[in-house]
C-alpha cells in the first residue's frame, strides 16, 4: 500500500537497509537523544535518591537481599530495580551514571522490542513509524532519562506483551510463551504489576470463542503452565528473602516481609494512602498530556483505524489490553501519570500501522500546528517573564533557592526552547506536522539534558544546605536529621545519622534530643516548620532553602534541659555517605 502523506518525508532509503541495520540505525538515534545527559547531574528528589542511596548501600554493605535506606530496611519496594544500579555503581564506581543507565538500557530495549513487532506484523515502515512514536511520546523519554521503576518495569511488561504476541500471532512459539510469563514475574518482583499482560488472556480467548481457528495450535492447555515460569521467577527473590527475615527474626525484619508482601501490594492499591485521584484521571489529565499528541492523533485516525480492526485481530487484543490496564490503574483511588507507562508502547503498536498507510483527518495538522505556535509563543513568554522577575515566578523559585541569577538562568533556557519550537515552526513549515513536532521534541530534550541539567542541579540538590551546615560545625562533628529525606544522607560528607522514617515526630524529637546528649559535638538538621518538643529554634543557623523548605541547624544550645525519653531507642548512622561525590 502506498505510505502516508505523513510518512513520505521520512529518507526512503532507510527502509531498503536490512531490518537489523535499520534497527541499528533507530536505537543509535535513540541512544543518542537518551543517553544525553548521563554523568552530568546527580539523583533529584523524590525517587532518584531514596534508589540511589539504596543501591550505595548495597555495594558499601555487601547485603543485597533486603534493600536498606540509611541502615534501615526499606519495604517499599522489591529489589531489582535497586540491584541493577548497584550493578553498574559496582562495575562503573560512579553512582552518578550508575543510577541512570538501568532505564536508558530498558528504554531503550522497550524500542527495540516495538520496532521488531512492528516489523513482524506489519512491514519495516510500520516498525520505525512506531518507534518514532514511542520516542514523541513526553512520559516515554521522561521516564528514561530517570531513575523511577516505571521504565524498567514497563520494558518487562513489553518483553511479556512481545512474548504473548509472537506466540499466538506470529507462532506457535512456546519458548516465547513461557518467556512471557517469566517476565511478567520479574515485573512483580521490580513493582508489583508484572502480572498486567496476562489481561491480553481476555480479548485473545473472547476471538478464541469467536473463531476456533484463529489460534489453532496455540490456545491449547498447555497455556496453563505459563504461570509456573511467573512463580519461578518470583520464588527465586521471595523464598531466600522469607528465609533471611525469618532467621533475622527481629520485629523490623517482620515487618519489612509483611509490608513488602501485603500492604505494599494489595493494600495499596485497594486503599491507597497517597496520590488519590478521581477515577477518570488518566482519561482527562495523563493520558492527554503524558501521550500528547498521541491521543490526538488516535481521535485523527478513528475511521481508518476502525476498518484495520476487523481486519486485523491483533488490533483488537491491543487496544482492548490497552484499556484493560488504564481501567485497572484507574479502579485504585490511588493514581500516578506513571502507573500506564507500560500501555504505551503497546498504543503506539495499534497507531503505527494505520498512519503507515492513511491520512490523518484533515483538522490534525491544523490542530497540531496550532498547539506547536501557542507551545512556541507561551515558552518564549515565560523565558522573558523570569528575566523580569516576575512575581509568581519569582515565589516559584523561592521555594528552591532565593538566588534570583537562578531565576535569570533558567529564563534563558526556557527562552531559547521556545525559539527552539518556534524556528522548527517556520523552518519545517511545509512538512507535516509530526515531523515539525518531532524535530522540536528532539532538540529540546537535547537542550534540557545538557544545558537544562547544569541550570538545575544546583536547585535540585541539598548540596548547599549541607555545606552551610559543615561550615558551621566542627571538623569531627556528627551530623543528624529529624524528619529526614534521603536526599540528605547521600549527599552528607559527614556521618549521617537520623532516627527512624517509619517513628512519628515526637518520636524522632525525643531519639534525637537522647543522641544529642550522649554525643560529643552533635547537631542537627531540621526543616523550619516543624514543631519539635524537645528542642528550640531560638539562636539556631539558618541554612537556606532546598525543595521547598528553609533549613535550621541545631547544636547544643537549642536542647531543651530535659526531654522525655523515648519509647523505643531508634537511631542510625550512615558512614560518609556522600563520599560517592569525591
């Protein structure tokens, strides 16, 4: 069939390369656009530290069975997302691009994984149209240049999605199959949603019923023992882990197996205690702005894509899938943008094969161009806005640094993004609107992980916190925090002790006053809000301002003469941790 109007630009030169060089040549590109940027900043609140500091730990420690974050077991999460950073710390000795390259490495096989099927169902055109997409997409490229689990599991997920598809679309393929299924446990073992692709069980057995030939020789019983190579895998972490909690045997090693188990799965997503949303969240919120212009160009594409599935029972199964996961994220009154990162390489697999060959509706381009100006002009806008210190941007940054050159510096990165948009704009203006898009995209990413990471890693970072607070103590002083964040323990070149995350305030107040007392030389930090029994702000340092809080240092002065003991002596010290820095 004829290409696209919107695909004709693309070099047809490409498409008669052979389908690995083509391969080759898409993930050189992506590696480029993902790669950027590694090594040149540190790990940013709120995940990347809490990950960074726990695969640390793990190598200074030698203990990696059970996470721990500031020498206390960390429940929250299952380990080998923190594992795979630790490897490449260990193998690198460079935590700051150790703790980046598990995601770029698993976007970058989510890529890999699209254009193969692509190519597989479809042709060579529709492969490279679809990781074209997957790279437009913001989450997707937001996500890999993080250290979030969301990349990581959302690449298993595909591995599983990519199994299921070559088995009974493109096979029989058994050993494909039960690969599936292994992966959906390595899912459940990195965030707990492993299991999502074996919804696609439903829209395959439905056209099963439908038509008793349509997966002749690969819907057979023996599909039930995929869940065996999931159990596995699982029981490959869980049962050494049960093992060591029951032989350590200690009430916190319990409550680690019993957090990591129940209340941080089925509890929470039954009974969410954070990030509630309304159940059409991601219908009005994420999806439209996470995917843009994805879900535009769907709307654009409803006819033909509609005539494709009765055609094609592979489309049905994805989209069907597709909205099996968004309905199942959307159940839980605990919602995040990040949760439907895994639905959408499988999105743009159900796009790609229809915009190889159709026309988008004739308002798309005029939409999207118009979308692509107002981006332009309101980017420009703000850029000449932090120039002239305006009011609300100037509170803004407050909340970060009081510096206003920050506020300078990053209008000139807003600045210059917008001519950014607004050159590809003229300069692109009679190719399709994708294409102008796409180009915009790209450079923009480029600016923002290499000039973009410069602006903001002072702000992004305790780093001038803890400085102030070093100058202002003793060489050999012991440093702790109340209410910490993990961000403070990896960036301390001091020993760094604080008091438990899982004791409340008046608990951390009465543990730090007791450590205080019995320490030479102690002191502590503590964001100025918080009301503390044990201790007084009066003649306390002020330290300044780091993620949206002003800091104090506290020595002996500001101990109370007396404070009630605690009812359980919490305390624990991280040697020098942020010696990852030298």
């Amino acid at each position: 069939m004829p290409a696209s109007p919107f695909v004709r630009p693309l070099p047809e030169y490409l498409f008669n390369l052979s389908r690995n060089r083509l391969l080759l040549v898409l993930l050189a590109f992506a590696a480029a656009i993902i790669f950027s940027g590694i090594g040149l900043r540190s790990p940013w609140p709120a995940d990347e530290p809490r990950f960074a500091e726990v695969a640390r730990e793990m190598v200074a420690s030698g203990q990696w069975l059970i996470p721990m974050r500031g020498g206390e077991l960390y429940p929250d999460k299952p380990p080998v997302f923190m594992w795979s950073i630790a490897l490449f710390y260990w193998l690198t000795g460079s935590l700051k691009v150790a703790f980046l390259l598990p995601n770029a490495l698993s976007s970058l096989l989510t890529l890999g994984l699209v254009f193969d099927l692509g190519t597989r169902l479809w042709n060579q055109r529709t492969g490279t149209i679809a990781v074209l997409l997957l790279l437009l997409a913001p989450q997707f490229l937001i996500q890999a240049q993080k250290a979030q689990i969301d990349a990581m599991v959302a690449a298993w997920i595909t591995v599983a999605c990519y199994g299921l598809i070559r088995h009974f679309f493109t096979g029989p393929a058994w050993g494909w199959y039960f690969v599936a299924w292994a992966f959906m446990g390595l899912g459940i073992i990195t965030k707990g949603v492993g299991f999502l692709p074996a919804f696609m069980f439903i829209p395959i057995l439905i056209l099963g019923l439908r038509n008793r030939q349509l997966f002749s020789g690969t819907l057979t019983w023996r599909c039930a023992l995929g869940p065996l190579a999931m159990i596995a895998v699982v029981a490959a972490w869980l049962i050494p882990m049960v093992l060591y909690v029951n032989n350590l045997g200690t009430e916190e090693a319990l409550a680690y197996r019993n957090n990591i188990l129940f209340r941080q799965t089925g509890e929470r997503y039954a009974n969410s205690w954070g990030h509630i949303q309304p159940w059409y969240y991601y219908l009005t919120n994420a999806i439209p702005s996470l995917w843009f212009p994805l879900p535009l160009l769907l709307l654009a594409l409803v006819r033909p894509l509609a005539g494709a599935i009765r055609r094609n029972p592979v489309l049905p199964v994805l989209l069907v899938w597709i909205a099996l996961v968004v309905m199942f994220f959307s159940i839980s009154p605990g919602k995040r943008g990040v949760y439907i990162l895994p639905a959408l390489p499988m999105f743009v697999l159900s796009l790609a094969p229809v915009l190889s060959t159709q026309q988008p509706a004739r308002w798309f381009p005029v939409v999207l161009t118009g979308l692509h100006f107002l981006l332009a002009t309101a980017l420009l806008v703000v850029g000449v806005m932090a120039w002239n210190d305006h009011p609300r941007l100037v509170e803004k940054v407050a909340d970060y640094s009081r510096d206003p050159a920050r506020l300078h510096e990053a209008g000139t990165l807003v600045f210059s993004v917008g001519l950014v948009w607004l050159v590809s704009l003229a300069v692109f203006w009679r190719s399709n609107a994708l294409g102008r898009l796409f180009v915009a995209m790209m450079v923009s990413w480029l600016l923002y992980t290499t000039w973009g990471y410069r602006v903001l890693e002072p702000l992004r970072t305790p780093r001038d916190i803890l400085a102030a607070a070093e100058r202002s103590m003793p060489a050999d002083a012991q440093l702790g925090m109340i209410d910490f964040r993990e961000q403070f323990i990896l960036f301390s070149r001091r020993d760094f002790t604080h008091f438990s995350f899982f004791t409340d305030l008046e608990q951390e107040s009465r543990n730090a006053w007791l450590w205080m007392n019995e320490t030479a030389d102690s002191y502590l930090i503590v964001a100025d809000q918080i009301e503390l029994q044990c201790f007084t702000k009066e003649g306390a340092i002020p330290l300044g301002t780091a993620h949206r809080d002003n800091y104090l240092l506290l020595g002996d002065q500001q101990m109370k003469p007396s404070c009630a003991p605690p009812d359980k002596v919490k305390r624990f010290t991280t040697p020098t941790p942020g010696s990852w820095q030298d």
